[in-house]
C-alpha cells in the first residue's frame, strides 16, 4: 500500500491541469461538472452510516433514485445537517464507519466552542487543501515563485520548519509575537503576497505607524474573519497592494475568492452552495440567509447540506472578469453573532458594524454582549485620535442601531481579546436561549 504522502503526490499531479482549467468552464460546462460530482457523491455517500440513513430518509436509497432525479434540486430533499450533528454521529458520519490511515484531517479551530475535526481522502484533500488555493490566487496575479508570508497560529519554535520555509519561498509567522516584532520579520522578509487574518494585519498596520519598520506587499490575502469596509480600507492603506478576501470553513475549505474585480467566485466546481431563508427553503437571489454547504469531492466524510453557521446571499449577476463561476454576495456575519435582546427579538451584527464603519480614527473593534440589554465595544482608536471624543461618537451611532433600552458602553484598548487560533470575533453575543446554535469556525 502506497504511503498517503505518495498519494497525495499522484494526485496533485493528476487533478493539477483540470483543476486549474475548471476556473475557466463557461456556465453549462460548470453546471454539468459540478452535477456530476454531485451524483457521484450521493451514490458514494451510502457507504457512510449517517448518509445512508439521510438518504433512506429523502427517498433516494432504493435502487436507480439517484439516476432517475433531477440534481441538484434533488439535494433539498435532504435535511441540513450541523456541526453538532456531525460530532454526535462520531464515526457513522466517516466513510465505511471507521477512520482510515490513508486519510487527511483538518480540525476547526473552536472559536465558537466546536471545535470539530474533518477526514478527507487524499484527492480531495490534494484539491481542496492546495489546487483550489493554487488557482485562485494565480488568477489574482500570484506566481510560483513569489516569496509567501503567512500570519500563522504556531508558536515561534514552529516557525521556519517546512520544506517550502527552508527553500525561501515562504515564511510563517507567529501571530503570538509582538506587531512590531512581527512588522520587522515583515520587513526584513519583503514578501510579494502576504496572508493573515485581518485583525493581525491591523495590529501590525498600528506597530507601523508607530515604530516599527514599514511594511509592503503587492497581493494580500484575507480569512477567517469577517472583514469590514474600515478595514479593508486600512488594510490596503498600509501595505500598498491589492486585498483579496478568501471565504471558507476549516471544514469545507475554501468556499468563495475574491477576483481583481471584486466579485466572490464560488468554487462551484468542488462545492454546492444553498442559502436558506428562515423557513428553511432555498432564498431567491440577492436574499440573505444561512450558507449551506455539499462538498462534491470528498469521498472520506461526506458533507451534504452543511450549515456553516454563516450568512450570506447569492447572486445572479455575472462578474466583469468574465468568469462563469455563481457569485457569492458580501458574508455578512454568523448566525452565531446574532443577538437575541430581552424582548426576545433578534439584531443581525451586521446592522452594528455598519452603524460603525463611518466613524473616522476606530482603527479596531469589539462588541461584546454582556447582557440582553447591555453591549460593550473595545475600542482601539488610531493614533492621534481623540479618544473621548471618539467613545462618544460610537455611543451615538450605537444608540441609533440599537433598539431603545439596550445600553452601550466603550473602553479604550491597546489590543482586542484574541480567541482560538488568534482570531477576533467582531461581534460577539450572549449565548441564545431559544434558538439553535449554528456556530461555525473558520
């Protein structure tokens, strides 16, 4: 039996050109792939003991069902399935019932309190994990190469190890450093791409326009949190490239990228995405709703009808690049982040960060829920910035968000309260009493 390296090998090999050249596919070639995939999926995903049983439950299990259906509208006869779901179902979710030593895994980092771990295949985990990435930032201008940095969460011992980190090709970086610290590494480096959470290239942005030594790049990548208009403008401000915005889940991989004319394309070609309404059915286009996600090639842990937790919408428009790929519209947060106040209603964080994102001089920011009817934002104000003044201006814009009777408070900070894998939660609510909890990790 061949080593699950050597696999992984053969099939980066194998899958690199027609991987590569997916991204290309006019609509009616993309839309045949990806059902295709889809078919095979569902006649595979019987050999996993939770799929099975979904499948019996949407009357797809008796011989022929699947060749006589119409996909993918047949997928909606499946009810989506959650993380906890998944954790519950333990091993009936792997294929065959059991872990196998050739596989791949990936663990989500818990920031919403599941952390959560994923088996993959070695071809899917060839591309998903490098071929997807690999074309997606080719087609935003990157080539093989470039000199790499990425803001990572590892400790500094773990830095430098990698085959690609002793070649010079790439640098990881701990998070954990100090900015300054991590501005000169930047520096002193000169990478062409640089990739990182968007609140890690804050704070490094803040250590430039103190002391530390300044920072540039060509292409910066963004992910793993939700990524505001302020900073995004930041962000851009201080390094001097171009900022793409990469969407995905540790589970799912990369979902959506963002391309030199703004638009996110979704890798429709590996995976299917629904948005669903509160009623549970398939929201029209340009309708915000819940981010369910069928990943069409892996054939270890299947996941059919996930639920990120995310929200987001789809669009119908087709993008100036003239890629044929589905349009992804802005994520505008977890269904996780929603606060639920103390006349049970709900409020979506995003109507809080876009009450705040006008504000002139909030270089960072944190809403915590303390209580149903009591919000506290960190506050960390960009240098020369009045700080009071600036309180008072967030107080105000709050207020006018918020349903009268919920309180604001503010405090002023030189850094905000990092959560698993160092990310920062922008909007950060109590736990819901009555709803079900659809958190997901990045």
């Amino acid at each position: 039996m061949i080593s699950r390296h050597a696999a992984l090998a053969y099939w980066l090999a194998r899958d690199s050109r027609a991987t590569a050249h997916a991204l290309d596919l006019d609509a009616a070639s993309l839309r045949a792939l990806s059902t295709q995939r889809l078919r095979t999926l569902l006649v595979d995903a019987q050999r996993s003991p939770l799929n099975a049983a979904r499948m019996r439950d949407a009357g797809l299990s008796r011989p022929g069902a699947l060749r006589e259906v119409e996909l993918p509208l047949a997928l909606q006869t499946f009810a989506p399935v959650s993380k906890q779901e998944l954790r519950s179902a333990g091993s009936a979710a792997l294929r065959d019932g059991r872990i196998s030593a050739s596989w791949f895994s990936s663990r989500s980092s818990g920031s919403s309190g599941e952390p959560f771990r994923v088996y993959y295949n070695a071809r899917a985990w060839a591309m998903l994990k490098y071929l997807v990435k690999m074309r997606a930032r080719r087609a935003m201008g990157m080539r093989l190469l470039d000199r790499v940095a990425i803001l990572d969460a590892i400790e500094p011992g773990d830095e430098g190890h990698s085959l690609l980190e002793r070649a010079g090709r790439l640098r990881r970086i701990s998070v954990f450093r100090p900015p300054a610290e991590i501005a000169a590494m930047l520096a002193a480096y000169a990478p062409v791409e640089i990739y990182a959470l968007p609140s890690a290239l804050l704070e490094v942005a803040r250590a430039c326009d103190a002391d530390a030594p300044r920072v540039r790049a060509q292409r910066i990548f963004t992910s793993g949190e939700l990524l505001t208009g302020t900073a995004r403008q930041a962000i851009a401000a201080a390094f001097g490239g171009t900022l793409s915005d990469i969407y995905g889940t540790s589970e799912t991989k990369e979902i959506a990228w963002e391309c030199t004319a703004g638009s996110r394309h979704v890798n429709a070609d590996v995976v299917h995405v629904e948005i669903l309404g509160d009623d549970g059915a398939c929201a029209p286009a340009g309708v915000e709703g819940e981010i369910v996600v069928t990943v069409l090639v892996n054939r270890a842990m299947p996941l059919i009808r996930y639920r990120t937790g995310d929200r987001g919408s789809l669009l119908t428009t087709r993008c100036e690049c003239g890629r044929a790929s589905p349009l992804l519209g802005v994520v505008s947060g977890r269904e996780a982040d929603v606060l639920e106040l103390s006349d049970g209603s709900t409020l979506s964080p995003y109507l809080l960060t876009m009450a705040l994102e006008p504000i002139t001089g909030l270089a960072q920011y944190q809403l915590v829920q303390v209580e149903r009817d009591l919000v506290r934002v960190s506050v960390v104000a960009e240098r020369g910035r009045d700080g009071a003044a600036l309180e008072r201006e967030i107080v105000a814009a709050l207020r006018r968000a918020l349903p009268a009777g919920v309180r604001v408070e503010t405090a002023l900070v030189d850094r905000l309260t990092h959560g698993a894998r160092a990310k920062v939660r922008v909007v950060q609510p109590l736990p819901r009493s009555g709803a079900r909890e659809l958190a997901t990790a990045r």
